[in-house]
C-alpha cells in the first residue's frame, strides 16, 4: 500500500512537472527543471540531464539540479566501457546502481565529489536510439521498482516535450529564416528601387522619378485649374573645380549642393532631383503665380553665397536658373523642362548667377545654339575655320614684331562668323581643346613656311582660352605641335587674358614655367581689367603685358586712361617686361602711346586682321614703315 500511495504521489508531481515544463521557453530552463522534477519525484538529492554522442564517443553533463548545475553542466567524458552511460546506452534499460564506487572508476571519482553513492538512470530515445538520459542520484538509499517506474514514465512524457519544444525551436528559426529572408528581400527591392529611382551620389530623386512626379503634380493642377513651376539648375564653373581639385572633391560638393537645395523647398509637393552632372531640376507645385517661383529661386541664389567648405577648399559656386510655368510654357512635362532648361541657358548668357524666365523667343535663339554647335562640331572636318593675322609693329622703326593669329569661321551659309559667337560656344561645349591645337598647329606652320621663304623672322602669337589651359597636358601639346611643324620655340607666344591666372593660380604657374623652359614666350591680354595682384604678376614667369584696348580709345581725351597707361608701362619696365598697346586706331592715340614710352603696338591704325596671303608684300620687306600697313597703304 505503501508503494502504491508513493506511486500515485509520484505521478500527480510528474504530472505537474509536465505541466510546468511545457510553459517554459528557454532550453537551458527545461533542462534545469527537467533535473529537478526528477529529483522530485523519485525524492533524490541530486538530477542531472546527459547528452550522448556516439559518433563522437562523447558523453556531456547538460544539467543538473540545484547548486550541482553549476558544478557539472558542460562537464564532458569519454563515453567507453565501464562507464554507466554507456552501459545505458549500449542496453536502452533503464539501469539501477547500489554502489557506484564498485560500478566504475571514472563515475567514482565523478560523483565522489557530490558525494553520492546510489543511482537510477533511465534512456530518452530520439527516433529509436538512446540520445540521452536522466539520471537520479542518492547518497545513500537505493532506488527501487517505484522509482523506476516513475522515473522512466517521466523521461518518456519529458522526451515528448523536448521534440515538441525543438519542433517548436525548428518552426521559430524557420520562421525567422523566412522573415530575414522577406526582410532581405524587402531590402533588395529597396535598393532596387533606390536605384531605380533615386541618384546614388546625392540621395535626390533621379530623373525618372521627377518625371513621375511632375505628371502627378501636372494631373492636380489641370484639375484644381492652378500654376506649377519647373526649375532647371545648372552650376556655373562647375567643370573648373573638376578638373583642378579632382572629381571626389566635386563628388561632395555636389552632395553639398543637394543638401542646400533640399532646404530651400521643404513645401509639400516640392520635388528636387539632379538631373545629371551637374544640374539639378525642381518642381514646384504648389505655387499660387510666378513670383513664388522667383522668391526660391532667389533663395537658392543667395544660400550659394555662403561658400562650400569640401575637404578644407573654400569653394565658392554660383548657380543659373531657369524658369518655366505650366500652363503659360508648356501644358506636358517635357515641354516645362525643355523651356526650363532654355531659359537657363539664357541665364548663362546673361552673365552667370541669376534666373530667368522662358519666354517663347527663347526657343528660336535655342535652336539657333544648338544648330550653331552642330555645325562647329563638323566644321574642322571640312577645313571650315580660317586664321587671320594681325601685326604687332615697333612702332620706332616700323617693323613687325609679332603676327597675332585670330580663328574665323567661314560657315558655308552663314558667311564669316564673327569669334563673339562661336568662341564662347566651343569653350562651354568642350570644342575649344580641338580648335584651340588647329589654331596652334596652324598658325606655328604659317610661321615655318614666312620663315622658309625668306621673310624677316617675327613671332606669332596664339590665344590660350581656360579651358585649353586646364587641359593637364597643355606643355606636351604644345612641345608636339612646335616639333612636327619645325618651328623654334623663341618664335611663339602663347597669349592669355589676365583673369585666367587667377583660375587654379598655382597650376598655372606650373604650366606657364614647363612652357618657359621650352624657350616659349607667355604675354597677359587685356591687361588691367582683370583682378591678378602684383604677388601673382611677379611669380608667372611672363614676358610682355597688352594694355586693354578699353584704355587706349581714350587715352588722347581721357587724363585717368592716360594715366593709367602709363602707370601700367612704368610697372612693366620696372619687371623687365615687355609691353604692347592694343586697339591703337588713331594717329594721336599713337602719339600719347610713344610718349609714355612704349613702342610696340596693335590696332587697326596699322593693319586689320587679313588672311596670311594678304601681308606677302608687306612681309617682302625688312622694314617697313607702319603708314605703309593696311587701310593706310
């Protein structure tokens, strides 16, 4: 009677050691109350979980039950003969041990140290083949049948609840494998979509996605029957900044750039996206007239004074805009942003920094651009530029110093374009790199062949444009070119206008100082309507200074032109520099000249520019007096 009432109590435990072992969700917390319960139910002092390993001939302590958890779990040992587990697993039985000093060396000296003397260890099968077990230990009463009993009917439901419990582990790590892989592939469609519409370098909108939304803002407005705006950004002098400090500098500038044009449209429905390069595009959609338009615009404009700092460069850019309004410029998307990106055309036209508004007549004189760089593109192929020449005369004594080559463009319907027009095309479209080393080649063969037939020797001088002097091998061009046509460096001056020694001034100095070497002379144009300082003058290794034209017409009438002139020649001989008035038309003009000392000069008082051909008679001559040359011949 007294087995079964110890029977019965066993199983209302076991029962509720099952109950509490399946609301537990951690494996270390079942282990550990697995322990426990058995120690319950069969009244042992001590309950420890192992794990076998057959394949590794291993056998690992998982847990044990109260302050023994800490002393044996991860405890591992050979599993071989002699040692109880692997009797257990070798039979599958349940197996009961009296003695355990008597049963094996290595479990003596294991549970010697917990002290404990008797055992009851019962298999947990998984798929047929004993995976574990759960033993029971005493320190001194034996195990019996009860015991047994309990025990092993605990190990069976306890197996049950460790395969639900990794069924369960599985299903969550699946579960979580599937929501890593939705989550991955929510992310890829992100990214995806990132590209696909957005720019990657500034985070804007891309093109695409401001169409989009441009027709969505189109829809609302022919709807509420109400204005929307498109601006068309272009950053002036982007390309200098480019080349001279490298593109990651423009890479950050250009995320810079975003970063101010997103502050300066935060209204609802406002969209800015980068079109490509270096512009940038908005719409603005909620705007009650054009005024609106012209207010952000104006901001954009005024937040581009503050200068960007871009890895320790302070650069300072400005921006020019156009502007188009629906429905007055257009009533689709492409019409606005082709209007808009006419008008800033015009903006670039009217002198950089500021914005304008499309106006219809834009179109045309667009086309017209456009048209005119089409043709320019196939105009070197088809030998469509002419050189001009125009003398520099020493005036004391009548000879040409210097023959000035000027690019023309003899278009085949328009007639003689005139440099005011193409000049500044070619130097935006890139085209002035080609026709800036035609005008080289050319002119310095011109020379060769004067030379060859006997003409007094004379320099001849070429235009160097920003952009051909930003070209970094702008030396070895010009070392090419001198070979291949045979013209001694001595003989050829490359002219560039003072503003341009500004621009990068250090490269410059470099490039000017590799073409001083080769034995070529470096004359600053224009001189004094730019902003070089005297610091800047004394370290470009220059050879002559031209006066402006600007303080020549004058300077007969004007005491400040005069003035000025001479202050410029004075300085110039104090350098050891040559200098050259140019714009000389008058006979007083040339009297003033002469009497602030300066001899060589430039105009049409001597000759206007004329093709090579035309100055053979002139040239036939060692020295000739200047009222021989040109209109006055």
């Amino acid at each position: 009677m007294a087995d079964l009432k110890r029977y019965n109590d066993g199983l209302v435990k076991l029962d509720l050691w099952i109950r509490r072992l399946l609301t537990m969700g951690a494996p270390d917390l079942i282990d550990t109350a697995l322990c426990d319960g058995a120690c319950d139910i069969v009244r042992a002092e001590t309950g420890v979980l192992t794990a076998i390993n057959r394949q590794a001939g291993l056998l690992t302590f998982t847990a044990a039950s109260g302050a023994w958890n800490q002393m044996m779990k991860g405890v591992t040992v050979p599993l071989r003969n002699g040692n109880i587990c692997a009797a257990l697993a070798a039979c599958g039985t349940p197996l009961r041990v009296d003695r355990l000093s008597l049963f094996c060396r290595e479990s003596c000296e294991l549970f010697q140290v917990v002290e404990m003397n008797t055992a009851l260890l019962v298999p947990i099968f998984d798929e047929g083949r004993v995976a574990a077990c759960i033993a029971a230990f005493r320190m001194d009463k034996p195990f019996d049948q009860v015991d047994e009993q309990l025990l092993q009917q605990y190990a069976h439901s306890a197996s049950a609840v460790l395969r639900n419990f990794r069924l369960m582990e599985d299903l969550r790590r699946h579960a979580a494998m599937l929501e890593e892989e939705v989550a991955e592939r929510s992310r890829a469609e992100e990214r995806i979509r990132q590209m696909a519409y957005y720019d990657s370098l500034t985070g804007l909108p891309n093109r695409r996605l401001f169409n989009d939304r441009l027709r969505q803002s189109l829809a609302l407005a022919q709807r509420h029957k109400r204005p929307l705006a498109v601006m068309f950004l272009d950053l002036d002098r982007f390309k200098l900044i480019n080349d001279t400090l490298g593109h990651a500098v423009g890479d950050r500038l250009l995320m810079a750039v975003a970063k101010r044009l997103r502050n300066c449209c935060r209204r609802e429905g406002d969209t800015v996206a980068r079109q490509g390069g270096d512009e940038f595009i908005i719409n603005l959609s909620a705007i009650s007239d054009v005024k609106d338009a012209f207010t952000v615009a104006q901001k954009i404009i005024d937040v581009f004074r503050t200068p960007f700092v871009i890895d320790g460069y302070e650069l300072f850019i400005t921006t020019s805009i156009g502007i188009s309004v629906y429905p007055h410029d257009g009533r689709s998307g492409d019409a606005l942003v082709k209007n808009a990106d006419v008008a800033m055309y015009r903006a670039k036209e009217q002198g950089r920094n500021n914005c304008q508004l499309f106006a219809p007549e834009m179109n045309a004189r667009a086309f017209e651009r456009l048209s005119l760089e089409n043709d320019m593109r196939r105009a070197l192929e088809r030998d469509e530029f002419v050189l001009h020449y125009q003398p520099k005369v020493n005036v004391e004594h009548g000879q040409i110093a210097c023959m000035e080559a000027l690019v023309r463009w003899q278009h085949p319907s328009m007639g003689l374009v005139p440099p005011s027009r193409f000049i500044p095309l070619a130097e935006e479209t890139g085209l002035i790199v080609p026709l800036g080393e035609w005008v080289l080649r050319t002119a310095c063969q011109q020379n060769r062949a004067w030379q060859d037939a006997g003409y007094p020797t004379m320099q001849v001088a070429v235009n160097l444009s920003p952009r051909q002097l930003r070209q970094g091998d702008l030396s070895e061009t010009v070392a090419r070119v001198l070979a291949e046509t045979g013209l001694a460096p001595g003989w050829l001056v490359i002219e560039v206008t003072e503003s341009i020694l500004m621009d990068d001034a250090e490269e410059t100095i470099r490039t000017f100082r590799r073409l001083d070497r080769m034995g070529v002379r470096i004359s600053i144009d224009d001189f004094g309507t730019g902003y070089s300082s005297l610091h800047y003058l004394k370290k470009f290794p220059v050879h002559t200074l031209k006066i402006d034209r600007s303080f020549v017409r004058e300077i007969a009438s004007n005491p400040d032109d005069e003035a000025i002139a001479g202050a410029v020649i004075s300085m110039a001989k104090g350098l050891n520099l040559g200098v050259v008035a140019e714009g000389v038309e008058t006979v007083e003009q040339m009297e003033v000249l002469r009497a602030l000392n300066c001899r060589y000069m430039q105009g049409f008082l001597f000759s206007e520019p004329a093709p090579a051909e035309q100055f053979t008679p002139v040239l036939g001559h060692a020295a000739t007096p200047y009222l021989n040359f040109g209109k006055w011949c």
